[in-house]
C-alpha cells in the first residue's frame, strides 16, 4: 500500500523526492505504531499517536507536519475506496503561534562568508555555494542539484529546478558569479558522465549531498562566531528579509523564492515589522 501511495505523490501530486520520503516516512511509522489496518483507524488512534509523540518531545510544529502526512494519506485512502471517510477530520490540529524563521543580519552573512578560507582545498567551492544560498535564496536541494548549463552567467541569471519540477528564473548577482567563476577552475573531475553538469561536487567528483551543505553552513557559522542557530535555509530566509527591508515588492521576491502563495512569502514583512518594533522599544523615548 504504501508503495502505491508513494507513486501517487511522485506521479500525480508531482511532489519532490525529499517531501515524499518526508510524507512516507511519517506515515510508515504511525501504521507500525498503531498495528491497525488502516481501513479500521478511527480519530481516537490518530490522537493518541500525537499525544505520545508529542510527550516524547515532537514538537507542536512537526505534530502538525505529521497530520498533515497522514490527512495526505487517509485522503488517498478515501480516493481509492478504502475507506468511507478521513479520520483526520475530525482531529484537531495542534495550535501553532506566529512562526518567525531565523534571519541573520547583513554583517552576520558577511561575518560567514568572510569566514571561508579561500586557500583551502575546497575553500573556493564553499564560498561559491554560499553566496549562491545568500545571493538567489535557493533551496538546499536546489543549489546542491544546480546545473552548470543552469547557471547563466554573461547574463546574469541562473535557471532553477524547484518543488514539483517547476521552473523559475532567478537573478544571479555579481559577486555570486565571481564566487561561480572562480571555482569553476578548481572545481573536482566529474566522476561518472551523469555528473558532468553538476556545479557544486565533492572530493570523490560526485554532488554533494544535501547533508554536507549543511555541515558547511555550521561549521562557517561557528567559525564566523555566530552562534544563531542556522541551516542552508536560513540564508534563504536572510535572502528574502534583506529584500523586503529595502523595497522589494512582495511579488517579485514571491516568484524568486518559488512560492505558490504569495501568504507564504508575507512572512517576511512579519519579520520586517519585528526588527523595527524592536528599534522603536530601544530608541524611542517612551518605547
């Protein structure tokens, strides 16, 4: 069952591989939990499965990640004819707060890629990835699955691959495309003819994986002394704020980022809106 649930994400729903492994992974580990055939799963074993999990220390945020996996799943179970009705309906999704990602200032970003020795051995390719994560607000899995004939740069723009293959244009600044340039020379002799156009490889010639990518961010990050707790994303999210700070519309930065609504980029004025209230207590007089 689950491995035709697994083809209806990839096929139908056209999802990433990384979100439906995600989505899998979830529901895998409720159905062993549970034991139950899931044509007999009503709402109290789905509320029990969260309570446990959630006793055991997942928090609100992945509780609710989790009921979304099984709603996707019990959804298709309706579709195919295995059961009358979603279980999930009729359970309460954990309460969530605002959630504000973390962002890092202007010389916070500067303070990481200043970090990186250029002099390393792969040093020059780290910097590269960097100012790609900063300077075009990539995924992790897109920059590490971006492709040289992507990268555009007399032009000034990379072509990038993103959820559910679709495709979107983002612009490359300068300094980004010197970092590219300059560790296109050094870059490792591609392994395996399949891994030819892969910009960003490893010492063995094979592309990285998303895991290194994030080794590298916390091991600059600490090096740089920043001791926010960060990930590849946070740069995207960096990316976006710095926008929004200086007048970018919200729409332009909304197509950058590849976000289907522009609700999920509004985030960032929430962001916004943060750090000048917080100015406001710290310097008005009656803050």
């Amino acid at each position: 069952m689950i491995k035709d649930y697994r083809n209806y994400l990839t096929i139908e729903r056209r999802m990433s591989p990384n979100t439906v492994a995600s989505y899998c992974h979830d529901v895998e580990g409720f159905l062993q939990a549970v034991d139950l055939e899931p044509k007999v799963i009503g709402p109290s074993d789905i509320e029990r499965y969260l309570g446990k999990v959630t006793a055991e220390g997942l928090s609100k945020r992945s509780a609710a990640r989790l009921l979304s996996s099984l709603r996707s799943f019990f959804d298709w179970c309706v579709m195919e004819g295995e059961m009358a009705d979603n279980p999930c309906d009729r359970v309460d999704a954990p309460k969530l707060g605002k959630y504000l990602p973390e962002v890092l200032s202007v010389e916070e970003v500067s303070a990481i890629l200043e970090s990186v020795d250029l002099k390393a051995p792969f040093g020059l390719r780290d910097r590269a990835i960097l100012e790609v994560l900063y300077g075009c607000g990539l995924r992790v899995s897109e920059a590490a699955g971006l492709r040289i004939s992507h990268v555009h740069l007399p032009e000034g723009f990379v072509d990038v691959i993103g959820k559910g293959d679709k495709q979107r244009l983002v612009p490359l600044g300068e300094v980004a495309a010197d970092a590219i340039r300059a560790y296109l020379p050094a870059r490792p002799v591609p392994a395996e003819r399949a891994f030819e156009d892969i910009l960003f490889l490893n010492r063995f010639g094979r592309p990285l994986s998303r895991v290194s990518i994030f080794k590298l961010v916390k091991s600059q990050a600490m090096a740089a002394g920043v001791r926010k707790e960060i990930s590849p994303h946070t740069f995207r999210h960096s990316f976006a704020t710095h926008l929004i700070e200086n007048g970018a519309d919200l729409r332009i930065v909304q197509e950058m980022l590849g976000h289907e609504s522009i609700l999920t980029t509004e985030i960032y004025t929430h962001i916004d809106t943060k750090t000048w209230q917080k100015e406001v207590r710290e310097h008005h007089p009656r803050g």
